[in-house]
C-alpha cells in the first residue's frame, strides 16, 4: 500500500468510495441523508480546490482509502477520512491520518465523526486526539468534535 496526492482523475473513483464507506454508518444511525453519502462530483470537484487530498492505494493501484484536509488560521481541519469496508480494521484509517498531520503540519487539528462511530471514536483517541465538545445534528446524528494541539508551521 502506498499513500499519495490525489490528482483530479482520482475524484470520481474517491467519491465512489467514499459513497460505499460510509454506508455503515448511515446503517448505524439509520439515516441515508448523511452528507458524504449525499455529495455530488460537482461538490467534491470544489472541495478539492479548497483541500488536500490525499488517497492510499493498493499494489493494483485501486483506490483504497482516503482523507482530506485544508488549513484555516493555524487550525487543520481534517475531513473524511475513510477506508474500503473489505480493508477496514488494518491500520489503513490510521496511516492516512499520519500522513494528512506530515503533509498539514499545524498547531493544532480538528475533525469531527457521529458520537456513534466507534470505530473513529477510538482511532481519533489512540492518535492523541481529544474529545471536546458535541453537536446535535438531528434527532438520530450528533457529532463528536476531537482536537489535538501538534507543531508550529501551517499547511500550504
């Protein structure tokens, strides 16, 4: 497996991806409206101009996983980080999200999963993240919102 830049070719096969990854979660809360499984090309397309992204693949060059990020004022944010169910539960979440912290370094991160993604909640935890506040989005979606204070020199 190898971690690099997407380029703009890649958009399409991430949002494929990123549309099949987070059918668990829509699963788990029982709610298929959540943003990633809703956003388009076009929606995607803008966010790359405004993020990094940066998409892991396998020895076949198949897009296994993916994250993004953009830098606000010291801040990254890190955005979507997802992995192919079929691959989930082998450190590959993890890698991504060191190698998104080497290419942003910040001051500080932020990023945000559903309170009921156990998964993320403790991948965020073991990576020094800290939890520190929530947002009720609807009456089945609350998200939880971790931090992790980190190096001086911002993200391009």
């Amino acid at each position: 497996m190898r971690i690099v830049k997407a380029d703009p070719s890649d958009l399409k096969a991430i949002l494929e991806l990123q549309h099949l990854s987070y059918q668990q979660e829509a699963e788990s809360l029982n709610d298929f409206t959540i943003q990633p499984l809703l956003q388009t090309y076009d929606e995607i397309g803008q966010e790359y101009r405004k993020c990094l992204f940066l998409k892991a693949e396998d020895e076949n060059n198949e897009i296994i996983g993916s994250v993004r990020a953009y830098n606000d004022s010291g801040t990254t944010f890190v955005c979507k980080v997802f992995v192919h169910p079929r691959l989930q539960g082998q450190r590959i979440g993890e890698k991504l999200l060191l190698a998104i912290e080497r290419e942003c370094p910040a001051a500080r991160y932020e990023l945000f999963t559903s309170n009921k993604n156990t998964r993320g909640l403790r991948l965020y935890e073991r990576l020094g993240y800290v939890w520190f506040r929530e947002q009720k989005v609807s009456d089945r979606l609350t998200f939880a919102f971790f931090e992790k204070q980190a190096r001086q020199t911002p993200c391009p």
